[in-house]
C-alpha cells in the first residue's frame, strides 16, 4: 500500500479531472492499494463473475471484491422476503439456472429430488409448462448452495467492505476505484485501488415510486399508509388480520401477482375479510403481440410470460438476432419482446377467480391522477379510466411497479456518464460491448466491464436474471483470457473443475 500525509480525501482536483494520475492521488493523501482485477457491487453479479474466474484459475490474492454487504444473496434476500417470497417459496429461475454452478447440472429440480428423495421434481419438470406450471426451485434452495460454492471459492478472502464512491480512469492504462471504508477501520477517508480491470455489478439505483405516490409520501409524511413492495410492510399484513380492511395494489409483474397471493392466503389461512383493489395502467384481456407467431398470453389485466423473457435470449435465435442489432432496431427488438408481465400460476389463477366470484376482488384499468387523505384515516384515489372518473377509497396502496431503472440516480454511474467516457444504450442504461466492456471507457490496456440490470438494452436482453449473469461471467472472463489475464476455461480444465465443485473441493 502506497500512501503519503494528506487529508486521505476527494480533492477539487480529483473530482474534476477525467484521468487521474498516481501523484494526483498520492498528493489527497490516499492510500493505493495494487490488485489486477476489483468488482464493485458485491452482490450476485461480482459472485458469478469471480467464480467464472477462480475457475479459471485466478487466484483470491489478484481479485478485490468492493462491496457493503456481507455475503452476495444479502440484497437479493432482502428484496424477495419483503416481497413475499421466503426461503421455503419459489422464485422465478429455471431449473438449470445455477448462479453456484456454472454448468447447470445438476440442476435444481436434480438437487431437490436428491434431498427430498422423490422423483416428483423430475417427472414436474418432464411435463411443463404443457401439463404443470414450469417448475422453479425454492429460494432457500438457491441460498443454501450460494452459501456452498462463497465457501469453495474463499469469497471472503476477496470481500473488501465499503462503499464504492467511484471509478476513474489512470493515466497510463487502468483505472483507480475510490472505497470509503467504514469508519474507523481506516486512518483516512478513501481507499484507491489500483487496478487494470474494473467489474460493475451494483443492480438497481434504489426503490422506484409512482409519482402520485411519492408526491403523497411527501406531503403527508405517511410511509405507512402507501408503501413499496420492496420495503417492509409485514405491518399491513398484520393490521388485516385484526379487522377488515381494503387495499389498493398498483402493478401488473411477478411482484404484485407475489403480494396479492399473499392477500389471498392469509384469507384463507386466517379468515381474514380483506377487500383488494387492483389497478392496471395497462389492462390486458387476451393475447397479444407485433407478430401472430410471438404473442404472449394474457388476460383479466395481466401479460403472461414464464420467464423474464422468452428463452431463446440464453442461447437461440433472439440471442443471434440481438449480437446484431444497433439504435433503434435493437430498441424495437427489446419493445416487441418486453413489457411487465408474469408466470401463469394454476393456485393464484384460482385465487383470483374465487375473489371475483366473492366480491371481494376487483381489478380495474385506469390512471391515478392523485391520492389524498380520506375520512376516518383511509386513503382516497383518484382514478381516471375508460369508465371516466371515479374515486377508489383504501386502508393500505401496495406499490407492486418495481425498482428505479434510471442509471443517474446512483452515483457510480452518474459520474461515469459525466467523466469516465461512459454513454447510454437505446434503453437509456449503460452501452456494452459483447463482451460486457463498457463503450467509450477505454483505459491503456485496462478494461472496464459491467454486468446485470445496468446494462439491459445491450446487445444481450437476458442481463437481469441468474442465468444472464452467467452469460455476461463467461464473456468477460473469454475476454480476459484473451487480452492474456487469466486461461481460458477449456473442456479439460472445464471437467476436472466440475469434479471439484461436485465432491466440494477447494478451487
């Protein structure tokens, strides 16, 4: 480590400059630390991409892993449990998409058979999605063989805590990645590593709110009334279970179809009397699509879909398709293959049917222009759509519309578009290479990659998902290999690896 008397601190200097040199650095008096490759993010993304690499036969002591939480499901965790998804339910991953095991197999429906010593997995997965809804795996199944392979591969060697403040490029190739450590651990307020290669894995910016929502939160300091999915709000669930109430859900993906069956179990499990409202932006009543050989079905307000997106994007002709696609045809692309939608499950479908049999479910479509204050401590919406004008008068507003896709909105990236070179792509995210390099961030014989929500509207739609993140794992570590970093994982190397990750050995 490198390091001079100073404040240890950002200086003007810095902070304006697009390329930074070692005695610019030095001069803030902050301390260099030298390690070939750092991941920012620390999350899932920075896990499938170090373990592609220690695969690969990177050693812990050439790879940082910069990040401010403890273990790389914590974020992924949090967000599912919230939105009502716990360890012992499904998630919306196919069966061979293994973030801990890089070549599928066995896959979670074989693990799961193996453990609960029942061929019923199998035979689910033999017959879907013709005779049974695709099957998934659970989500503390995913935990738990994360936890395993964190282990195999001395993740925690790598794991440096902190927050990522930014990356800039250094004159003479590479980049410097400025940590805060936290405080006190360190004599100064920065850390720089110093490095060739840089990894961004660092998801989404934050929550994202509707503006009517959010203009409320902020005027009336109400964050109990009107929450997001993806906060706590186990307190609503617990309030219904003492008296009837009514409850506005605003979305149309996986989350709100996750939230309302939610609502309808604790009815059934709790004899709760719990009236729901659902509002569709976008009411859909039956197949649809630009082309009658790729339509989605649908119907009573939802789009229905597997998967994220149709599975040719892992490796069929939407891949190939997509590789060769630039502007607005590739934005067109992602338009006709896009769009909020979510699995058509047999047991909520179900749900949904009895509710409106009951009366005490009701989806509608419509606009809300603003929500105010009701009487006796509800909450009123005010609802424009094709019937007119009408007033929807709730307890609690679920906001089921999912997480803040600006890239602006997170500092890392804010600065990168404003000083590291870095530009948008069609979908206003970041613009990658093939291989995951970040356009226009080029740096000596350094290289700057990113990987996961950040960069969806590139040239590979399936960013967002365990098996995106290994497709991007794999083409940065195929262009490490070439630039002469590190080998490349070939079919003997690819065996033998297999053997260790089956029987649990060391990398």
């Amino acid at each position: 480590m490198e390091t001079v008397r100073g404040a240890g601190d950002l200086t003007p200097e810095l902070l304006e400059a697009t390329f930074w040199s070692d005695a610019m650095v030095q001069a803030a008096g902050i301390p260099i630390q030298d390690v070939p490759f750092v991941s920012v993010g620390g999350g899932i993304g920075s896990f499938v991409t170090v373990d592609y690499l220690r695969i690969a036969g990177v050693p812990t002591s050439q790879m940082r892993i910069l990040s401010n939480i403890d273990y790389p499901w914590q974020t992924y965790e949090y967000l599912t449990r919230v939105s009502q998804i716990p360890r012992p339910e499904r998630i919306r991953s196919d069966s061979s998409s293994r973030p801990d095991n890089i070549w599928g197999f066995p896959s979670y429906a074989l693990s799961e058979t193996w453990r609960d010593k029942s061929l019923a997995h199998l035979f689910h997965v033999l017959i879907e999605p013709i005779f049974a809804d695709y099957w998934t795996p659970r989500a503390g199944t995913v935990f738990a063989s994360l936890e395993r392979e964190m282990k195999r591969i001395a993740y925690q060697e790598m794991l440096v805590k902190g927050v990522v403040r930014m990356v800039r490029r250094r004159v003479g190739g590479g980049y410097f990645t400025i940590l805060t450590p936290p405080e006190g651990t360190t004599p100064t307020k920065r850390v720089a590593f110093r490095s060739r290669f840089v990894h961004l894995a660092i998801g989404y910016p934050g929550l994202r709110f509707l503006p009517d929502l959010q203009a409320f939160r902020e005027s009336s300091g109400d964050y109990e009334h009107v929450v997001n999915a993806y906060e706590p709000h186990e307190h609503i669930y617990e309030f219904l279970k003492t008296k009837p109430g009514t409850v506005v859900l605003r979305g149309g993906g996986i989350v709100a179809s996750r939230v309302l069956q939610r609502l309808f179990d604790d009815r059934r499990k709790f004899k709760t009397q719990t009236k729901i409202v659902h509002i569709f932006r976008t009411f859909v009543t039956g197949a649809h699509g630009p082309h009658i050989w790729a339509r989605r079905k649908g119907g009573d307000g939802w789009a229905y879909q597997g998967f994220n997106y149709p599975k040719s994007v892992w490796g069929g002709q939407l891949k190939a398709q997509m590789r060769k696609l630039d502007g607005e045809p590739r934005a067109k692309k992602y338009k006709e293959m896009g769009g909020t939608n979510t699995p058509k499950r047999r047991r909520w479908q179900k749900q949904m049917a009895d509710g409106r049999k009951g009366g005490y479910y009701q989806a509608m479509q419509g606009t809300v222009d603003k929500v105010t204050p009701g009487p006796d401590g509800m909450l009123t919406s005010f609802v424009t759509g094709k019937s007119g004008a009408q007033e929807v008068h709730s307890h609690y507003i679920i906001d089921c519309t999912g997480l803040e896709a600006d890239i602006s909105e997170h500092r890392v990236l804010a600065d990168l578009l404003a000083r590291g070179g870095a530009g948008r792509n069609p979908l206003g995210r970041l613009e990658v290479e093939r291989h995951f390099e970040i356009k226009g961030t080029q740096s000596g014989d350094g290289a700057l990659y990113a990987s996961g929500a950040t960069t969806l509207g590139g040239y590979f739609p399936g960013v967002d998902t365990f098996l995106g993140l290994q497709v991007a794992a794999q083409e940065i570590a195929d262009d490490l290999a070439r630039r002469g970093w590190c080998k490349k994982i070939g079919p003997l190397r690819s065996t033998t690896q297999w053997f260790k990750w089956l029987f649990n050995r060391k990398v």
